[in-house]
C-alpha cells in the first residue's frame, strides 16, 4: 500500500536545472533589454530637440524675435508643455542658447542639460 502512495512532485536537482536555464535566459536577455532602453531615451531626445528647435524657428518666424526663454513658446501656445529630458527626467535641465547675433536676445538653440556620451560617442550637450 505505501507503494501506491508515492507523493508528487519535483526533485531539488530538477528545480536547480531550472534555475540554471532560467539564469542563462536572464543573462542574454538583460544587456540587450538596457541597451534598447538607452537607445530608446536617445530616440525621444532627439525628437524633444528637433520639436523645441521647429516651435523657435516658428516663433522667429511669426514675430522676428527669439522667445525670451521656453516658457515663452507655451504661453504663445508653439509648444503645450515643455518636453521632459528623458536622461534627466526633468524639464528644468534643458540649456537654453542665446543668438550668436549680439543684437538679437532670446533662445536661439537648445541642448540636453545631461552629461554624457551617446551610444555613436559624441556627447548629449553638443546635439
């Protein structure tokens, strides 16, 4: 009778074995995961550039004069929001440029405030 009465269920090398695959899985996968996370942040902050770069040029555009900063662009409604930095996580990090032209005030440009390399070696700031 204790023959029929074997109980079910997995042995601790079987759940090692397991464990192990399921280690080896993690560890291909997770680099890559990262990776595509960093590229993803890159993606999103060139985008945030070149809409903040087209509301300014927009702006000049409309009225002959540079936004006195990014705050202006909202309230003239060229942008609904400053966009949040993806590397920093923040809308205050952005850096604002001023005309080459000494004549001209405003924001001419503006860059990531993040420091750092990108993934192709060249560093966020210069964007």
């Amino acid at each position: 009778m204790s023959a029929n009465l074997r109980h079910k269920g997995f042995t601790l090398i079987e759940l090692l074995v397991v464990m192990a695959i399921v280690a080896t899985l993690l560890s291909l996968v997770a680099p890559r995961y990262f990776s595509s996370l960093d590229k993803a942040k890159e993606t999103v902050l060139r985008q945030d550039l070149s809409i903040m770069r087209q509301a300014i040029d927009q702006f000049y555009s409309d009225t002959g004069k540079y936004p006195i900063d990014l705050l202006e662009l909202v309230d003239k409604r060229y942008l609904r929001a400053i966009p949040i930095d993806p590397l920093t996580e923040s809308n205050q990090t952005w850096i604002e440029v001023p005309s080459p032209n000494m004549t001209e005030a405003g924001v001419y440009d503006v860059h990531s405030g993040y420091q750092g390399r990108a993934a192709d070696g060249s560093f966020y700031e210069e964007w």
